[in-house]
C-alpha cells in the first residue's frame, strides 16, 4: 500500500473516472478503483461520487465498520480534515441509551469499580474477537470451531457466563482469569448480567446463541448433580471449551409440560447401564454438542418417574438440523436416542429426582434469556438512535421529525424500565439464600421474563418502524435491529411461554395471598 500521505481536495478530484477512482470519507482517501468493480451495488454509484468527499453519504448507507474492513485501500488524507478521534476496544459509550444508565452518570447502589472493570474487558473481547466473525458465520450457518470455543474457555467468557457458583474457583485451579481481574469471591450476579448483555450486543441471535446458549443452561447441571467423578473428568472440559454440552428436554410431545415426556431409560440387566430411547427436539447447540444433559423417564408417568442423565455423543446418539427462524450456526438440533447405552454412573442425583433438578435451572434460564433481550434490545436502540441522526429525509435528519424522536422516547422508555426491573430482580438474587434457584424468586422471574419480551416486541416495533427497509434486512445498517426483531418471539417462547411465565408468577403470588383479605 503506497504511504500514508496529505492530499489536497484538487488532486483528490482528479481521480473520478472509471479505473481510477478515489473517495474520502471522515478524512481518509481511498483508492476504490478496483473495488468499483466488486460493490454490491454496481460500479455506477462509485462512480457518480468518485472524486469527492462522500462522508454523509456513506453513513447513510453503511455502518462505520466497514471503513475497518477495507482500511487496505487507504492512501492518504485530506488536505484540512478534521482529526476523527478513534474509539479503543471496550470504551464506554456516549450515545444516549448505549449504556446502561450508571455508566452513563447515573447513580447506581448496584455497581463497583470491578462491574466496569469487568464490562470493559467483555466487551473490548466481543469488539476484537468476536464482532469480526460475527455477520459471516450468522449469515453462512457455521458452527463455532473447537479453536473458537477453546478461546471462549481460556479466556474466562465461557465460566463467567454461567454466574457464582463453584465453576468460579475451578478456573482459578485451570489457570483461567476472570476477566478484568475480578475475585471469584467477588463475582455476583450483576456481573454475570454484563457479561450477558454485552455479548447480545452482537445482535445476531443465531450466533449469540452459537456462543454457548446450550452450554451455560447444561454446564452447571455437571457441578449440580454429576458424580464426583464427572466433575473431575467432564467439567473441566467443559470449561476449557475442548468439550461442549446441550440440554435435551423437550421433546415433541412435550415442551412447557415437562412432566409428559416420553424418552425411556431402562436399567439392564446387570444394572450397569441405561439404554435409552426417545427424541429431543429443539435443542440448541445439539448439533455440535459433545455431551447432552438428557431428561428422562426411568419410572412411572408424571413428575416422579423423571431422570437426568449425561449422554456422551457415540453410537445411539444421531443429531440432525432444524431451521428455525434464525441462523443455523447455533445448532438447533433433533436428538434420536435409539438404544443408546448410558453407564449408570452418568445418572445426575438420584432416580426420580429430574423433574426438580430441570426446574432448579429454570430460574437462572429465564432470568438470562431476559439478559440475552434487554442487550439485543439496547443494542438496538444505540443504532437506531445513530440512524436517526445520521438519515437525512425532506432535507433534515430523520430525528428532526417529532414522530421520529417520538418512537425513540418509547423504544427508550421501555428499555430503560426493564432495565430497571431487571436490576431490582438481580439484586434480590444478590442477597437471597441459593441465589437465583431459591423458589421464592420463580415467581419474580418469570414476571421479569413475561415483561422483557412484552417490552421487546413494543422497542423492535419502534425501532424497525424507524429503519424501515433496512429494519428488516440481515446486513447493513439494521442488521441488528433485524436480529432483534426476530430474537423478540423465540425470547417469548423457549425457556417458557409468556403465558405459562404469567401463570407461574399469579400462581405463586396467589400462595401468598391472605385468607381474610377483601375488597
């Protein structure tokens, strides 16, 4: 690439025919001679603006990372351009609503130095390893590689998604740092809900959830329920990513009524193995998982005749992919279970116990999927706001039009009051005897679920409603708002239904409920 040098406006005009064609944009001047040839849109738009200073125009059409993407074709700067400050990976944001408030200025009793510490470190993570791969493995349907997953492991993103629990001190013994140097002893929910919304951010569900969505709702069933001897052999694994796991419990005749599941697990004769029998259906990240924590029936009908099992994948074990609305890179996946054989010492707990061991992880589930949203959801709004600003219609910036800045206080509005809710739901986590599995707050918890995705649907209504086309289109400027929207109704379905959410949450309000009270 020829060296970096000043260019006078003059000189930069000269370079406005077909094979030779240069642009500036924020200052920088780019030779887009040969890459006329490529653009998506034909060579005739380079062409038309070849020559010129194309600033507002490129950010009515595209999305400042781009300028990352083709750096390469840099040859200069323009003679009197104004310095474009650069922004370092992990930096706070300054855009209105990027941040959640007390990062902003807002007073919080929630947040200590080590919650910014660890949020900078996260997302400087996401920003350099994550965001680059992001749109080509969503849009092409990849699975994460085991060299992906391994740097998930060795860089902690793996162990702190799954919050405080004992899988904290086990990085520790692996040589794994949480990141942004915070104690275990230390590490509290608030910081697992960064961790969560930082990486939703993305706003690629498909692939957010390629990340470890089945993983984070599997892992802890090992150190939970597994035999010491699973925890010394397949938790580090685990850990470390050189392994990965799903949860298998639904099944197609059974979703939210877990109890109806009809997968068999019959003990042989010598009572050293199970051999299952079933489907699972919907099970994310099953196409690529190496281990399945399986519910399982090895009793009667109901509750009480469920099990869990670890399910390592081997012969008995096929996988096969569902398309679902989103991408396919996150593995959502059919299981068949046709006379697998199980050794005894993979049975989590005890027999029977099952039906309480899918519920004890219910609460965290719910709770994090709200995290997944309230990020998507925040990322959303951050670009919607920027779109606003930067769209010119009718000869002035979109957010000059009052119904414009209109949706935008709604879409805010909302964000910021789940937010709100979330917090005060963490914080009781925080302080409650057993954390988020205590069973007073699965209540609380699928009213925050049920409300996260009714807010949802009313921010990504705003929020395409003021990209428009580009609101629903994978790529570009609203590739994450398009994302979003989508994320909005698999939110309001798995981990539990907005309806069965509600009903839990009056179902357990009501227990409470005082016998002589009267209207």
């Amino acid at each position: 690439m020829p060296a970096m040098r000043t260019i006078s406006p003059s000189e930069l005009a000269q370079h406005h025919a077909p094979g030779d064609m240069w642009m500036a944009v924020d200052g920088d001047v780019y030779d887009v001679s040969k890459f006329a040839r490529l653009h998506p849109g034909g060579s005739q738009i380079i062409e038309q603006y070849a020559g010129r200073d194309v600033t507002t125009e490129f950010y009515e059409l595209h999305r400042k990372d781009v300028l990352s993407k083709y750096a390469r074709l840099r040859v200069g700067r323009l003679e009197g351009a104004k310095s474009v400050g650069t922004v370092e990976p992990g930096a706070i944001s300054a855009v209105p609503f990027a941040e959640i408030p007390a990062f902003q200025g807002q007073h919080s009793p929630y947040y200590k130095e080590s919650h910014k510490r660890l949020l900078q470190a996260v997302r400087a993570f996401v920003q350099t390893e994550l965001e680059p791969i992001a749109e080509s493995a969503d849009l092409a349907g990849d699975y994460p590689d085991l060299e992906l997953r391994q740097k998930l492991g060795s860089s902690g993103m793996l162990g702190i998604q799954l919050g405080p629990g004992p899988w904290l001190q086990a990085l520790g013994l692996l040589g794994i740092k949480i990141p942004g140097d915070v104690a275990p002893e230390e590490f509290d929910y608030f910081h697992e809900m960064l961790v969560h919304q930082e990486i939703s951010r993305l706003g690629r569900p498909g692939f957010i959830d390629s990340l470890g969505a089945g993983w984070l709702i599997s892992a802890p069933a090992v150190y939970a329920f597994g035999s010491e001897e699973v925890k010394r052999t397949v938790g580090p694994q685990l850990l470390k990513g050189d392994k990965w796991s799903a949860l298998a419990i639904s099944e197609p005749f059974a979703g939210s009524d877990v109890a109806a599941l009809k997968c068999t697990a019959q003990l042989t004769p010598d009572g050293k193995h199970y051999i299952v029998n079933g489907i699972k259906k919907w099970i994310t990240e099953g196409m690529y998982a190496d281990y399945f924590v399986t519910a399982v029936r090895t009793g009667s009908s109901g509750a009480g005749g469920i099990s869990m099992l670890l399910i390592e994948r081997g012969e008995g074990v096929e996988t096969k992919q569902i398309k679902t609305t989103y991408s396919t890179c996150c593995g959502t996946a059919l299981v068949i279970l046709n006379n697998c054989k199980v050794p005894v010492s993979n049975l989590m707990g005890k027999e029977g116990e099952g039906f309480k061991q899918i519920m004890f992880n219910f609460n965290h589930e719910r709770w994090l999927i709200a995290q997944n949203l309230i990020g998507q959801a925040r990322a959303a709004v951050t670009d919607t706001f920027m779109w606003a600003r930067q769209r010119k219609i009718f000869g002035k910036a979109l957010i000059d039009q009052p119904v414009i800045r209109n949706k935008l206080a709604s879409a805010a509005a909302s964000l910021e009051s789940v937010q709100t809710y979330v917090e005060a739901v963490t914080y009781d986590m925080c302080n409650t005897k057993g954390g988020a599995h205590n069973q007073r707050l699965a209540g609380p918890i699928a009213m925050l679920k049920y409300q996260s995705t009714r807010a949802s649907w009313n921010i990504a209504d705003d929020c395409v409603q003021i990209l428009g086309g580009r609101g629903i289109t994978r790529t570009g400027m609203g590739a994450k708002v398009e994302g979003f929207k989508n994320y909005v109704k698999y939110a309001a379905v798995y981990g539990g239904s907005e309806e069965i959410m509600a009903d839990l949450a009056i179902k357990q309000a009501m227990k409470g409920f005082p016998a002589t009270a009267k209207l």
